[in-house]
C-alpha cells in the first residue's frame, strides 16, 4: 500500500494544503478516505488555520474512488467495506465545515473525485483538467452527492447529459458551464486557491454550498419535463440497465424535496446498486480489460518493446484500409502495398474517407486529417519493404496466397521485422509453413471497421518469439486497440467461440423458427443486432470463406444448410447489395424482407430436421439459451485447450469483438451466473433430440459435475501444464 497518504502542510497565510496521494489517479481508498476526515478535523480544530486548499499529488486531483473496493463487496457481498463518504466526508466533514475549502484541479478530477471538489466552495483549475461523473459505466451512480451537485452547479440538462452520457467535459467547459470558477495555469494553481481560499474566509467572495443553491435549478413543471424526456432517452441507449433510470430518480428527489433528501436517496440506492448483476458485470469487464496488458512468459521477463515507427500494410481492402487508417491516426508510418494501380488509389481512397467520415463527426480535425494522411503511401512492389518495421498482410483469406506473401516479404524485410497476418480463421502453422522466420510470425486479427472497433486480437504460435508478441501489444495501445494475446488454431479465441453463434440460429430456423424473431430476441438479450442482420452486414462471402474450414476443423459439431446459398442465388448478397434476410437502403434502418420466405421454406425442405415434419414451438428464453449455450460450450473447448491466458480474456474479447452486452460481463462471466450444472443440462437434452451439434464439452460437464464456475481454468496443477499458450 505504499504510496497511499494524506498530508496537511498549513503556510504562514494560514491556509492548510491537504494533499491526496494514491498513485497513479490518487484514487479515493478508504485509507485515503480516513485520512481526509483525519486532516479536515486537525484543520478546523487548529487555530492557525483559516481555509482550507484541497488537491491531488502528482498533478492530478482524483481519478474517483478505487474501483478495487467494488471488486471486494462483489467477491464476499459485504456493503460494510464501503466507507461513509457522502454524508459524513463531503456534507459533514468538507461542505459544513467552520472554514472554506478550495479545490485546486489539476489533470482530472472524475467520479468521486469531482463529487468531491463539488463538495468545496470554489473550483480553481488548470485548463487542460478533464471532468465528469462516469459512474454509469460501471453499473451504479454518482455516490458521493454528484446527482444533486451537479445539476445544481451546471443547470437540469448539462447535469444529465454529463452523467447519463459518462461524458467528461474539459475545464474550459467547465468554467463556461459554471462548474470551475476560474482557470489558471499550473505555475499559478495553488497560489490562486490559497488567495481565492482566504477571500472566501474573509467574506470578500461568497461563501458558496452548492448542496443549498436553486439558482440554477429549473422549476419544478420544467424540470419534471426534462426529466420525462431523460427517461424516455435512458430507455432508447440502455433499455437493460437500471442505473440510468436510478440516477434520474435520485435527481428528482433532490429537486422535489431538497439536496439533503437527494443525498440520502442516493446513498441509499448507490449500495443497491453495487450489488446488482449490472455492476457486477461492468466492474468484472473493467478488470477483465485491465488483465490483458498481463502475459505470462512475456511480459514478465524484462524485455522492452522495440520503436515501431513504419508499418507495411499488404491488401488496400475494407480491413487494410481500415488498418492502415488506424496507425496514421497514430503517427505510425504507413506503405499500403497493392497488385495494381487501380485496386491501390480504392485503398487509398477509402482511407480518406475513413478520415473524412471521423472529421465530419467531430472527432477529428482538418490539420490532423492531413497530418495523418501525410504519413500514408501507396506502392505497387515490395521495394520499400526493407526500411519497415513490421508488416500486416490484409489480403483475402486463401491460404496459398499468404504463403506465398510470407515467403516473398521475408526475403526483403530486415531481419527485425515483425511479420503479421490478418487472417481471422486460418492456422499460423499453415500460413508461415513456406518460411524461415516462423518466430517472428504472428496474427493481428482486427475486427471490421478495423479503425473503429477496440479489440486486437494478438494471435502467437508455439514459436512466436516474445518480443514480437511484446511488441504487437505495445502497437494496438499504441492505436487505442484492446491487445488480447491468445493461442493458435482455427478460428482463434473469438470467432471459433463464436463460430456456433450463427449456426445455431441457422438451426433454429430450420427447426421452424422465424429468422427475424430471433434476431429479435438476440437483440432483446443485449446485441448490437441479431445474427442474420449481422450475416447480412458481414457479407455472404465470408461465410463462404469460413464455413469449409469450420467444418473441416469441427467435425460433428457444425449445421450446414443451403439457406445462404439459395439467397445468394436469388440475387442477394446482404447489405453489399442492399437485400438479404433484410431491406438496407441508405438512410434507413433494415427492414425485414417477407419475401425470403419462399427461399427459408426451401432451405427447410432439403434440410428436413423438422421432428415430424412440423416447426417445433419455443419461448424467448429458449430461442436465447439454444443459441448462446453452444457459444458457451465452445468457449469452455477454448479454455480447456488454453487458447486464453485467462477466462476473462474471452470475455472482454467477446465484448468488444462480437458485441455480447458489457452489462453481462462477458460470455464466460454470463455462464457463470446462469450456471454450468443447468447449461450442460440443456445442452445434454438439445443433444439428444437435435444431434451434435449441442453435445457438452468434457470441460463443461466436468464442472457441472463439480459445481465448479466455468472460470476456473485448471483444476490441477497436470490440467494448468497443458498450456497452449
């Protein structure tokens, strides 16, 4: 714990500068928490003192409370490890002290940190602070009395968009907004929160308790409407969690009875909140992204990651496209490498636009757009191969062709090069086969839009070196990537667990389910869309490319029908061509197609599983479970054969790559609170009715068996050897 500290120092002025430290955010953990009430009451007891400055060590004020408290009411469910903060720190302690407080910011105040500042009669910053309350984001509320201060700082609107958005807000807002009271730079901070300190001692600035204003409250019939038309937004960006609502009710509470009834409302619902499965989730998924900066055997043996300066991108397509526009927004230099002039200047084209598109959106700037496009160069040979630092080939998935690629670049590229593939289902072994650098051959699986989706999916062989894992993590940071290193084999961590996903609503269909029902009840559970909306999105060429190989590699345990093969004979091709299992014309939302249902009523025919001829009728909750549970099962296959470091690694890499709802906690986090002894049960019964498809893993039942979460991954120490990582 060293490294967590209060500290009081009181100049000759008579203010006393309370310092928090707790590296690297100074976040607020109880001992930090303690010693606050400490100091506070050493200050006002102390004659010398007359103000108070309040600030964070290291130049920063507070990255909120410490996230870890929650993970330890989660494991032993004991609210008591929750220290008092709202009533007795920030209302007792701070704001209804005998003398004045100033929070000096400085790098950010978010969270309990900023409740906490809100807590102080005056807000002195440096301008480049970040501010915000993004508790949502982790299943509960503002706690620290956020839900009544804000809105009484910043008005009704500006309050709810902050915190039902997680949206922080820079300290020149803030000033504008009314949340900072003055700007200075870093060299003038605590010369001016001393001075501002004092004045409010000395009556010659008001004595301000945002807790008791109303000035910049709405009236209560206005403020009901905006609230109405808060709740109807809460329900449209997150129909399956309770936060969003809760946080409008705490509000409401304040604004109808008073800041104090608001406070104890929200203290009251705050620890409701901190148990349910929704914060559960998002804390487990915080965590679960935090873990994978940790790689055995790799980043734990002292080696430091080489300057990657220069990429080569071979394959201008929508993922090289998408790819290269990643690392330019980097300042990665990017050589785009394609077979002719033609399919070089769409590359080059589409990353435009991929820039374009972030600048129309507000998301970058004009001089920024140029920067980056200004580190991108289109090339028709490998010439320039031998000054690159790494190289990610993005070419279609035919396995010839990437071996014959490797086999080539190897010869150019310096000896130091890291030599990545794309590829999402093809075995490493296989596309390295042809060369003589088979430790420097790696996957650098990315998800399509590749310049906007988080995760990377870091893909070693038994003869991946690991500095080159080493340095393939430090470059998807670099790019704002979520580095997930996982083991090799056909379809990697996310679309082999995944690979049921599709299949199993394929199956269902042809057991008589209606496709858009299901994509109904998918999207319901929490899914971005359901699987044949994303069928249509991903295109028919892709399940062409995969689905021998899927079928070669897990024999018994695929479905294969004609369905997307008679729609694409039909003349569709998805969304590529505006008509698949939906209508997609430009500007609107998908809109189921009735007319397939000549072609599924065909498909149904040559397929013929009907039990008796006759479609078999369903709840919702089996439609979810028989289309989910075989993604479970793989998922178990995955982490028997130690594809993954660790079970939260599938899950944060299902969240990010496939979209499963991050209130859930991933797919391994989700079994886990459904339970193993019930989904083999299911699975068990599926099987014996529908074939094996749905059989149980040995993984799975053995746990059911024991009563064992599916998160454990070793069960003896001859289990954890058989490491393929």
């Amino acid at each position: 714990m060293a490294g967590i500290w209060v500290s009081m120092e009181v100049g000759s002025d008579g203010v006393a500068v309370i310092t928090i430290s707790n590296p690297p955010v100074n976040a607020l953990h109880p001992k930090i928490i303690a010693g606050l009430k400490e100091k506070y009451t050493e200050a006002m007891n102390r004659d010398d003192v007359k103000a108070v400055v309040l600030t964070g060590h290291m130049g920063k004020f507070s990255g909120g409370f410490d996230i870890n408290v929650f993970a330890e009411v989660h494991k032993t469910g004991d609210l008591s490890r929750l220290p008092d903060v709202s009533v007795e720190l920030v209302v007792n302690t701070v704001e209804d002290a005998k003398k004045p407080s100033v929070a000096a910011i400085q790098g950010l105040a978010l969270g309990g940190g900023l409740e906490l500042a809100m807590g102080c009669h005056a807000r002195i910053s440096t301008p480049e602070a970040q501010l915000g309350l993004p508790e949502l984001t982790l299943g509960i509320i503002p706690g620290f009395g956020g839900t009544q201060r804000l809105p009484r700082l910043v008005g009704l609107p500006k309050a709810i968009e902050m915190m039902l958005l997680s949206k922080t807000i820079r300290a020149k807002e803030g000033k504008e907004c009314g949340l900072i009271d003055a700007i200075v730079s870093p060299e003038e901070l605590m010369k001016m929160s001393r001075l501002w300190a004092l004045e409010i001692a000395e009556r010659r600035k008001p004595w301000i308790s945002s807790l008791r204003r109303t000035d910049r409250l709405s009236s209560l019939l206005e403020a009901r409407e905006i609230l109405t038309a808060a709740r109807q937004q809460a329900k449209r960006i997150a129909p399956n969690m309770p936060q969003h609502q809760v946080c409008l009710d705490a509000m409401e509470e304040g604004i109808v009875f008073g800041g104090y009834a608001g406070v104890l409302k929200e203290a009251k619902v705050f620890k409701e909140l901190v148990l349910s499965s929704t914060a559960k989730g998002l804390v487990h998924v915080f965590f679960s992204q935090r873990a994978t900066s940790k790689v055995p055997n790799v980043t734990d043996i002292g080696i430091r990651p080489r300057n990657i300066k220069k990429v080569a991108v071979i394959g201008g397509g929508l993922m090289g496209s998408g790819i290269a526009t990643a690392l330019i927004l980097s300042d990665i230099s990017v050589i785009l490498k394609e077979i002719d002039s033609s399919f070089l200047q769409k590359g080059l084209k589409v990353v435009s636009v991929n820039l374009e598109g972030l600048v129309k959106k507000g998301s970058l700037t004009k001089d920024k757009m140029n920067k980056a496009l200004s580190l991108l160069k289109g090339v028709l040979d490998y010439s320039e191969f031998k000054h690159v630092d790494m190289v990610i080939e993005a070419v279609i998935e035919n396995i010839s062709l990437k071996q014959s690629i490797f086999a080539e670049i190897e010869k150019i590229c310096p000896l130091t090069c890291v030599l990545a593939t794309n590829t999402s289902t093809i075995d490493l072994n296989i596309v390295g086969e042809k060369t003589q650098s088979q430790d420097r051959i790696i996957g650098a699986h990315f998800f399509s839009p590749a310049h906007v989706m988080p995760l990377l999916e870091i893909v070693r062989t038994e003869k991946t070196s690991p500095q080159v894992i080493y340095d393939l993590m430090t470059v998807g940071k670099i790019i704002k990537k979520v580095p997930v290193v996982v083991g090799n084999c056909t379809g990697f961590a996310v679309n082999r667990t995944f690979f049921p996903y599709s299949q199993a609503a394929n199956l269902l269909v042809h057991l008589g389910i209606d496709p858009f029902r299901i994509d109904r009840v998918i999207s319901n559970f929490g899914m971005p869309m359901g699987p044949f909306q994303l069928q249509d999105l991903a295109g028919y060429g892709v399940y062409f490319a995969v689905g021998k190989i899927y079928a070669s590699a897990f024999k018994g345990r695929t479905f294969k029908s004609d369905l997307i093969e008679l729609l694409a004979e039909n003349g569709r091709h998805g969304k590529s061509n505006g008509k698949g299992f939906y209508i997609h014309e430009k500007g609107s939302k998908p809109k189921p197609d009735p007319s397939i249902q000549s072609i599924v009523e065909e498909s149904r025919r040559r397929t013929n599983i009907m039990p008796g001829g006759k479609p078999i009728i369903l709840s919702d909750q089996e439609i979810q479970e028989m289309i989910f549970f075989p993604v479970v099962n793989e998922a178990c296959r995955v982490m028997d054969e130690r594809i993954v470091v660790r079970a939260s690694d599938l899950d944060i890499a299902s969240v990010l790559g496939m979209g499963f709802p991050r209130y859930r906690g991933g797919i391994v986090f989700w079994a886990d609170t459904v339970g193993a002894d019930y989904i083999n049960s299911r699975l068990k019964k599926w099987a014996e009715v529908y074939g094996g498809f749905f059989k149980p893993a040995s993984y799975l039942e053995e746990r059911a068996k024991k009563g064992l979460p599916l998160s454990m991954l070793s069960l003896s120490p001859s289990e954890a050897s058989r490491s393929r990582m």
